[in-house]
C-alpha cells in the first residue's frame, strides 16, 4: 500500500517494529486506493472479487511433481 517497490533493500531494512509502524500510520491515514475500495463497496458501488480458498494439498504436491521429497 505504500507504493514503493519490495526490493531486496527495502525487505533486508523491514523489521516487525517499522510493519507496525506503517500499519498504525495506515489505520489514522488510509492508502488512497484502500480508502476508496472501502468506500465504494461499503455504498454497495463496487464488490471486490471473491478469492478462492487456497488448495494448500494441491498446492503441497505441485512442489514436488515426482511425488518424492
């Protein structure tokens, strides 16, 4: 939501403490995008796409084709 790129630098300078940082930062001062999703679903505008429950069997097995650790 902050619209920067994840880059290797940015992922090695996160630490729990900064992620909760910028999620306290989002909930006074909401991403533009999310604010008006919420919006205009909560108007009943707009719904967002269901997303399927992940297959996390078949997900497992793809990882390992040949059925062999």
């Amino acid at each position: 939501m902050s619209g920067e790129a994840w880059t290797d630098a940015l992922e090695n300078e996160l630490t729990f403490q900064r992620i909760l940082a910028r999620h306290a930062y989002w909930r006074d001062n909401p991403p533009p995008a999310a604010l008006l999703a919420a919006m205009a679903a909560g108007q009943g505008v707009w719904r967002p796409r269901k997303q399927q429950e992940p297959d996390s069997m078949s997900a497992l097995r793809a990882l390992f084709p040949s059925g062999r650790f």
